[in-house]
C-alpha cells in the first residue's frame, strides 16, 4: 500500500475513533473503546466510503432534509428535529473555499446509515451481527471484501441465492431478498440486478475526480482487508456479538460459510414477510391494473396528459378511470381525488395559453401578461415536484414497509405529495375564473380580496402572487408620481387622461377611473397620487418650469427609496404612500411659490375686486361720469373702440393708473349680446384677461360668474349715480326761491305739495340703495376678500387654492342675491332698481317743468316792465307756437302750470306705491332666507322698524 493510501487509512481511523469517543450511548462510562468495538467501527466506515453504488433517487437537497425532519417529528422527537434544522441552517449557509459543495450527498448518507442502523437493530434477533455503533451494514465474517469481479464476492452473492431459495423466499421483489441484496450489495458497483437496473435508468450521479480517487484508494485498502496487505491489527475484524442469533462458522452453518446470514423460518418477521407477500397476490387477483400503473397515469393526468387507462371525460369534465376497469371502490375514489389536480391545471394551463394567444391583438395589458407570466413560474415549479415524484414512482412498491427503503410512488403517498400542490392549484384556478373579463387596476384588486385568508401557506402564495401581477401597476404610480409620464396603452391605470386646453388641464385633463382602483390603495391616496402627477404636468405644459424634477429626487431620496424603475412592489403600501406625501408636498410647494412669485396670482385677484368688482371707488366714478352719455343711446349705435378709449381714459385719470402694465393691459371692454331696444347699459361690461396659467383659476365659466356680478354691481351703482344727479336737481337755491314767492297761491301749495312727494321718495329709494350698496361692499365684498386672503396663505397644493377662490366667488354670489336660491329676491331687486330709474325720470321731468315754468314767469315779468305793448304783441306772435305758457295769459300759465304739477304727483304716487309694495314684498322676504345670513341687510333697512309697522298684522311674525 503507498503512502497515499497509508494517509487515507489513518484519517479514516481518526475519524472513527473520535466518533466512537464523542457518542455517549456506545461509551457512557468513558471506557476505553474496545478493539472489537474499533475493528468493526472502521470495517463499516471503509466498506461506505468504498462504495461504488449510485442513490436511485433524485438529488433534492430541500426534500432530503424534510424527510429527515418529518422522520424525527413522526418518531416523537421534536426537539431532535428542531436541532437538525438549526444544525443545517448554518450548515447550509456555509460557502465558499474549503466547504462542502454536494451537501445533499452528506444529508443523504447520515439518513442511510441511521436507517441502517435502526433496521440491523431490529434484525439482530434474526440473524443479523450488532456492530458497535449499533448500525450499519452486517457483519459478514471472513468473505473477504472484493472488487465486483473478485471470486469471493461472487461466491457470497451466490450463497446468498442459495439461502433465499432454501427459506422459500424466491420471489425477487421479496421483502428478504431485497433487503439481503441491498446490504451487501451497497458495497461493489453492480453487485446486484437492482444497481444494474438504476445505472439503465440514468440514475447514476457523476462523481468528481477527487471522489473516485478516494473511492479508489479505500476500494485498494477493502481488498487488502481480503488479501491480507494490511497490517497485522486489522486482520482479526471477524469478531461476532455474543447477544446475536446469527449462525457462524461452518460447523453450524454447514455448507461451507466462513461467516454468514441465516433467516430462521419460524421467525416472527419472516413470516410477517410471507403475510405480505399474500397480500399482494390477493392484491393482484382483484386488480386488473397494478397500482405502478395507475400512479404513472396520475401523473399523466396532472400534467393535462391522457394516460393508458386515466383519461379525460368531456361529459363528466374531468379525468376518470373507465367503468369496465375492474379495481376496488375505494382506488377509483383515490385515483378521481387526485385527478382534479389534473383538472385544475387544464383550466389554468388553458387560460394562460388563451391570453397569450389573444395578445396583442386584445387588450390582454401589462398587469394581465403579468399574472400569466407569474402563473407560469408557478407550473414550473409545479412540473419540477412531478418530475420528482415520477423519478420515484418508477421505483417498484415493495411488498413490505421494513426493508422498504422509501424511494417508491404509490396513490397514498401521492395524496401526501399532492396536498400543497391542490391547494395553490384550486386558488389558481379561482383567479383564473375571477379575472377572465378583467384588466389592470381591477385585476390586481380582485386578486388582493383573495390574500385576505388566515392560512400562512395561502398568504405567502398570494403575497408571492401579487408582487408579479401588481410590478406594472406600482410602476404605472412611480412614474406617475415622481415623473408625471402616463403610459397606459391598455387603460389599466386608475388615472385617465384626455386631451383638454391647456386652460383646463388641471380641472379636466386627468381624472380617477373607480373601476381600475384596486382595494389596497385608499381612495385619500389615489387622489393625492392623482394630484402629484397633476402638479408635474401644469408645471411642465402650463408653467414651462422643469423645477419639479428636484423636487421629485429630493423626494425619494428623503423617503429611502429611488427614482429607478422596481423601487416599488407589493406589500409596500407604506412606502408607496410615504413616497407620495413626499413628493407631493414638495411639488406642491414650488407649484404655489411658483404661482405666487412668477405669476403673481394675488395682485390679479386684487386688479379683478378693484376693477371688476368695483372696488376702486375714484375710478368707477370717473368711468360712469364719461361713458354715461354713451351707454344712453341705443345699444346698436355705440362703438365698443369708443368705450374703449373711454376706459382708458379713466385708468390715466384716476388711482388705477399706479397699478402695473401687465394688469393694466388685460383690463378691456366687452359688449354682451343685445336685443332691439336695449341702451348700452344694459350691455356694457367689463372683462379681465387673465392667460396661462392664471386662467386655471380664472376660467371662462368663472369669469362669466364675475361678469354677473361686475353687471348687478354696475346696475347698482348706475341706480346710486341717477339718484345722486336726480338731488343735484332739486337741490334749492336763490333763484328757485325768489320764483316760489311771486307764485300764485294755488300754484305754490300744488308746488310744494308735489316736490314734497318727490323728495319723500327720494329719500326712501336713497336709503334702500345706500344701505344695499353698503351691505355689498362691506359686508360681502370685504369679508369675503379677507376670507379669501387667508385661506389662500394657508393653501398646501392648487387645490386648495382653486376651492378657496370657488368659495370666495360663491360666497359673493350668494350673499349678493345672485345665487340660484335667490333668483325671486334677484328679480324684485331689479324691478326695484328699474322703478327707481323710472323715478329718476319723472323726476327730471317735474324739474324740467318747473325750470321753464320758472323761464317764462321771469320772461314775462321782464318784458312788462319794458314795454308792454310790444311785449303783448310778441306775446300775440308767441300763442301761435304749440305749448307755450307764456301766449296765454297769466291766468292761463297758473291754470297750465296747476294741471302739470297735478299729474307729475299722480305720476309720482304710482310710483311711490309701486315702489312701496315692492319694496315690502322684498323686505319681507329677507328673514326666511335660510341658505344666507340677512341680517345685517335687515338691519341697516329697518334699523327703526318702520317698515314692520305698516301692516302688525300680517307682518309682525316676520319682524
């Protein structure tokens, strides 16, 4: 032996007796081991690490060590399997230079010799030899260890033949046989029919280089065990247990045997062998299929294959068994039980294929190709257990379960291996049918409602499920969020675009689909999503601002998670809506900076108060006192470049000219439609041009709002401006006081009597509309502003600043009567401002009349003085023109003068009564106005209760 081999031997023999010292169970009382015990030890370990024999089943290290766990868990020793897992989790997480790298060949030899041992353990009252480790394979005396072509080796396989047939054992498939054969023959490549049937099937693993060089060397030192080589201490490695009941030596054996197995036929276990054997012979008289063959068709069945004997029935929907086959009842109830998962992966398996093939000529979308891709993987996983299980099931059933060595398929064990596997299927199966008509956003939601389930395998199955199906969608949002791209061939995203102005981009142009939000992303979420995306896209198309994209890193680099595409999945709804507040507030914040600083959105809100709310008080009387003899005339007469120029001219003349160009500029004239016979103040008006983006705030639909108000604001104020000229009318003088003293009596009482009306009037419509005026501009305009001013301060996002200026509107809407809800109040304040127009000219009709009344008494006194004849003949010449006073006498000019005064107070009394019952009508309206707060409106009118005096009766409730 070289030293090669010498080095080899003498780590083999440390290994050993280290073992041999560590176990507490061979040496409880640290006794030195005894050569027997050492001899046997090492023979065991020798014969192993020689062996040419190739495992028969597949390498699953992941299998392998669940079989060593369930193993311990089923023997009672769940503390032993605890420890084994921990041992292999370090074990495994081993790598690297100097590690094991086939460890599935390390799990699979400490199982073979455990069930070594436990089976010689058993065996040891029938004939097996105990070895010292209290397993391993038996002792076999003197037969020498040689190669498979050695005569000795051939001699003992023979012999062993020859005692199977002598204890009537010689059916090949025995319990005995096999149990004989696979001792020994784990010791030689090709020792027995069994290996030679493995390496036919391809199952012979490929060693390394360094492995057969070990196998080599141990393989030289077992025949040198036989050839007498070795040293004198390991020659006498025969020695026998006294506790056994194994026949040795040829004076008992008696044919020869230097050392051997003896089964004795009376044996409890024999004959439990025997039992099994007649099991199966009865077995096989009552089935016509062999239990071999019908698990290979189960396994056909389950990859949507149709076997020999297991097909699919299109009546019955699934894979059955033919009624004329003749097997047990309770077979066929197995055999359909575990075909329905042959049945389920026909129905996913054809869904997949179905989407696939419709792609892209359908809108299959990104999250529908997702979930076929991830069910998939699934299968795949899938065909790799059934690739596993047939690798077994093409191992025979043994008769019995004690020398079974457990890589063998029946319809049970299939049922073990298949309880997973049915139950991620069937949930397969349950998508497939749920989300056929579905897509996108409401396919990941109808997904999600089926992880809400409390056993762990179902959620880990869905969450694993959910992280493929919804990566599209969580790359939909980033985008969305951090770039403000949409990319949404199929409409799967919850937000929806359409193509707007760009003045209405922010109202129209995006918008959530409620059917395509899936169930793990709230509603508050998906419309701060919907507003962050919303942000991006005004500052790009409407602000020209590239801003945003700072603030987007900034974003998610303050949150922890990146700008890259996958940062975002499943199960990660925290994140996703942390990353979203981020990004939006900090978007949001430029966006208004932006807004406020740039575009200088207050100073315009301030220009349309001052202008179109008239609010600058010098300017809209200058503009009223020049464009009035304009707007008087017929409203198809007037030119707009007139008023124009006009409004211009009232901008230099008062404070407005301070205010900068740019408002200055976008102040402008505007004409409404007119009917025939409207004058040009029933259709003037004034507009402001706001241009993007301030006309996202200042719509057409809100501008149109302002003109309404800026139009009754303007009523208003016309019906104070007449009001005011109709005062300067009859305002008194000298003059007027010297022609009231040489009126004739009768006259001068008429005269007073009827400017007493007039003025009467005067002050009542002057305190309505003063009171109005003052109510609309303090407590509505003013009050409104400051609300307005700071809710705009305390704004986070555009939103919040486009609903504080729609409340700020509103607010002047309905307290200015204009709303919808006081459309009778708006109608009775308009008749009552057009019946004080009315008054206004009666009134400058009545001091037309006294005014000439008063030319041609002072005319006619004058000329009396003078010369009185000539003065009556021009008087003669004077009566022939129409309608003077003058040409008829004195008497006849108090008659005409009395007559006139007489009707102008008739006139004025209609009006007066007109304007009373009006007025009351309105006044009484004003306290059951539930929508708005009047009272102040109420006060200022009746603050000394005059009104609620005139009719107690039927008007005191309301007061």
């Amino acid at each position: 032996m070289d030293g090669g081999d010498q080095r080899a031997l003498d780590l083999v023999k440390e290994l050993v007796h280290r073992l041999l010292s560590l176990n507490p169970s061979l040496n409880p009382n640290s006794n030195p081991i005894s050569d027997q015990q050492f001899h046997q030890s090492l023979r065991y370990a020798i014969r192993i690490l020689s062996s040419h024999m190739t495992p028969s089943i597949t390498v699953d290290e992941s299998a392998m060590v669940e079989s060593i766990k369930r193993k311990l868990a089923t023997q009672g020793k769940s503390s032993d399997a605890l420890t084994f897992a921990d041992v292999y989790t370090k074990f495994s997480s081993k790598t690297g230079p100097g590690c094991v790298r086939n460890k599935w060949a390390v799990l699979y030899l400490l199982k073979t010799v455990s069930e070594d041992r436990k089976i010689v353990q058993k065996n040891q009252s029938n004939g097996f030899l105990g070895s010292a480790l209290s397993g391993g394979l038996p002792e076999l005396g003197n037969l020498g260890f040689r190669n498979d072509n050695s005569r000795d080796f051939r001699g003992l396989v023979g012999k062993l033949g020859n005692l199977s047939d002598d204890l009537g054992v010689r059916n090949d498939n025995s319990e005995v046989s096999r149990g004989l054969m696979g001792k020994f023959g784990k010791m030689e490549k090709g020792s027995s029919d069994e290996f030679q049937k493995n390496r036919n099937l391809g199952l012979e693993n490929d060693n390394s280089k360094d492995s057969r060089g070990l196998m080599g060397k141990l393989g030289k030192m077992d025949k040198g065990y036989s050839d007498g080589s070795l040293s004198d201490e390991f020659r006498n490695l025969n020695s026998v247990s006294d506790n056994s009941r194994v026949l040795k030596g040829k004076s008992e054996v008696g044919k020869g045997w230097s050392g051997g197995v003896l089964m004795v036929s009376k044996d409890p276990e024999n004959l439990r062998d025997m039992a099994y054997k007649e099991f199966v012979n009865l077995s096989k008289e009552e089935n016509e299929v062999s239990e071999d063959v019908l698990v290979r068709d189960v396994l056909y069945a389950c990859q949507g294959i149709d076997g020999k004997y297991v097909k699919y029935d299109e009546k019955a929907d699934g894979y059955v068994l033919p009624d004329w086959m003749k097997v047990p009842r309770a077979t066929r109830s197995v055999v359909s039980k575990l075909c329905e998962l042959g049945w389920l992966f026909r129905k996913v398996k054809g869904y997949i294929s179905e989407s696939m093939n419709q792609f892209p000529a359908q809108d299959v979308g990104t999250v529908g190709q997702a979930f076929c891709a991830a069910l998939q993987d699934e299968l795949s996983e899938y065909y790799k257990l059934l690739a596993v299980l047939e690798g077994q099931a093409m191992n025979p059933i043994p008769l019995g379960s004690d020398s079974c060595s457990g890589n063998y398929m029946s319809l049970r064990r299939l049922s073990v291996w298949f309880a997973e596997p049915i139950v991620k299927m069937r949930l397969m199966a349950v998508l497939v049918d749920n989300c056929k008509s579905l897509k996108g956003g409401a396919m990941a939601g109808a997904i999600h409602m089926h992880a809400q389930h409390g056993d762990p395998l179902v959620n880990d199955f869905m969450k694993r499920l959910l992280r493929r199906v919804c990566s599209p969608l969580f790359e939909m949002v980033r985008r969305w969020v951090l770039e403000g791209e949409l990319e949404d061939i199929f409409s799967e995203f919850f937000v929806v675009s359409q193509p707007v102005k760009d003045e209405s981009l922010w109202r129209e142009g995006y918008r959530l689909h409620a059917a395509m939000l899936p169930a793990f992303i709230s509603q508050s979420l998906a419309k701060q999503i919907l507003r962050t995306g919303k942000s991006i896209n005004f500052l790009r198309v409407c602000c020209d601002d590239r801003g945003w994209a700072d603030a987007a890193t900034e974003a998610a680099t303050a949150v922890g998670t990146t700008t890259t595409r996958g940062s975002l999945g499943y199960g990660e709804t925290d994140a996703l809506g942390s990353l979203v507040t981020e990004a939006a507030k900090r978007i949001d914040k430029h966006l208004l900076e932006l807004m406020h600083k740039r575009y200088k959105l207050k100073e315009h809100c301030l220009a349309i108060k001052r202008y179109l709310l008239l609010g600058q008080g010098d300017f809209v009387q200058y503009l009223m006192d020049i464009v009035g003899p304009e707007l008087s005339e017929p409203a198809n007469t007037i030119s707009s470049f007139k008023l124009a120029t006009l409004l211009e001219s009232a901008i230099t003349s008062s404070n407005a000219q301070y205010d900068g160009c740019d408002i200055r500029a976008r102040l402008r004239v505007k004409m409404m439609p007119h009917n025939t016979g409207d004058r040009g103040w029933d259709v003037f008006s004034l507009e402001y041009d706001a241009g993007v983006p301030l006309n996202t705030v200042f719509t057409e639909s809100v501008m149109t709002r302002y003109i309404r108000v800026f139009n009754f604001l303007w009523k208003l104020r016309r019906v104070e401006h007449a009001l005011t000229g109709t005062w300067k009318t009859m305002k008194p003088n000298c003059i007027t006081s010297h022609f009231f003293s040489k009126l004739p009596q009768a006259v001068k009482l008429q005269l007073i009597l009827t400017s007493r009306k007039c003025q009467v009037l005067w002050d009542e419509m002057n305190h309505f509309v003063s009171n109005l005026q003052y109510y609309i501009m303090f407590e509505v305009l003013e009050v409104s502003w400051s609300n307005l001013v700071k809710e705009m301060e305390l704004s986070k996002d555009l939103d919040d600043l486009l609903a504080a200026h729609e409340k700020y509107l509103f607010s002047i809407l309905e307290k200015s009567l204009l709303g919808e809800r006081s459309q009778d109040l708006n109608k009775t304040l308009f008749v009552l401002f057009d019946l004080i127009l009315r008054y206004r000219s009666l009134a400058d009709r009545l001091y037309e009349g006294i005014n000439e009344l008063q030319s041609r008494t002072t005319a006619e006194t004058s000329i009396n003085s003078r010369d009185k004849v000539k003065s009556r003949g021009k008087s003669n010449d004077k009566s022939s023109e129409p309608g003077s006073w003058l040409g008829e006498g004195r008497k006849a000019l108090t008659q005409r003068a009395g007559e006139f005064l007489r009707n102008m107070g008739n006139d004025i009394d209609a009006i007066g009564k007109d304007y009373a019952t009006i007025f009351e009508g309105f006044i009484s309206q004003l306290p059951v106005q539930q929508h708005i707060d009047l009272k102040f409106l109420m006060f200022r009118l009746n603050f000394t209760e005059f009104y609620s005096q005139l009719q107690p009766i039927t008007r005191g409730k309301l007061f």
